[in-house]
C-alpha cells in the first residue's frame, strides 16, 4: 500500500524550525525512484476525472512531485514561491504560518483568468501556506478546484480550512 511506504521512508526531525514541532521530512523518499513513480501513479488514480488546467506547486517541495504529476498529466506547471525568488512581475500575498509569518509570490502571468488550477504540495499542516496559494489563484481569476499533498497532518485540522475553496482534498498518508 502506498501509504505505509511511504511512511517507511518519512524521517521525523524532533524540534525543527523551532522547538516542539516535528518535522515531516520527505526527502529520503526521493532516493527511491520505484516510490517516486507510484506516488505520482497513486496521484494520476486519486484525482481521476477532476478537471483542472494548471497544477500549481508550492515552494520547494511541492515543485518535485507538482512537476512529475504535471507532466505526466499533459498539464502546465506554475510555481508559487518565497517573495523575491520569481524573476518577472508578480501577485503576492501575505500570510501567518506556525511558526512565524511569510509572503509568497506568483507570475502575474502563470495562467489565463478562468483556469482550473489543482494545487500541490509536499505536506498540509495547519493549512495557511495552502490557503495563501489559493487567495493568489483567486486574485488572479483562476479557480481552485483542488489540492494533492504527499502528507497530511489530519490533527492539526489544515484540510478544514481548504474546503472554502474545494472538497477535493487528495493525500496519500495521513498522521
């Protein structure tokens, strides 16, 4: 099953950022290319007929399987990241996390206004990460019509918040 593998390869690191939280690392499941291709299959199989134009993946390890999942879709790939880090105009939008507070940022011409967009990202915590990406989306005129994550953190309730913009909610382990 593909939850328990990729449990098996998630690393726990105890008190990063800060103390008392314990980080969800997934980059160990990155040295298994057999893992990789099934996440992105198990993706293609949960997301079955969602209509969507444009997946966006979030800053930096929403890129990694955002990309493969896009291509293997025959769909674009936007990237939404840390402000400063695009290198055309952008779309910003401030947000509160956890841990502190950050800005993000898009192209202001990532997709045409009306787009379906299916937002990807490595893991939902609390959800304000995943709620900014989506007021972006929003002011840029395209629709949200879901999200995928590798990881969710059920307990701290960040999916609740995501269904203002879509009951589709798709991940493949859950804490």
């Amino acid at each position: 099953m593909i939850e328990e593998r990729i449990k098996s390869h998630i690393r726990d690191i105890p008190d990063f950022p800060k103390p008392g939280i314990i980080f969800k690392d997934i980059t160990p499941i990155l040295k298994e290319q057999s893992l990789c291709s099934a996440i992105v299959d198990a993706f293609v199989e949960k997301i079955g007929d969602l209509q969507f134009d444009v997946i966006a993946g979030i800053e930096s390890r929403g890129f990694l399987f955002g990309l493969m999942l896009a291509n293997r879709l025959n769909k674009p790939f936007v990237p939404i990241r840390k402000v400063g880090k695009l290198p055309h105009k952008t779309i910003q939008q401030a947000y509160e996390l956890e841990y502190g507070s950050a800005v993000i940022e898009i192209h202001e011409d990532a997709f045409e206004p009306g787009a379906k967009v299916l937002i990807h990202d490595d893991l939902l915590a609390t959800g304000g990460t995943v709620m900014a990406s989506s007021m972006l989306i929003e002011k840029m005129g395209g629709e949200v019509v879901g999200y995928s994550f590798i990881v969710s953190l059920r307990f701290l309730n960040g999916w609740q918040q995501l269904e203002t913009y879509s009951n589709n909610v798709y991940s493949l382990a859950e804490y």
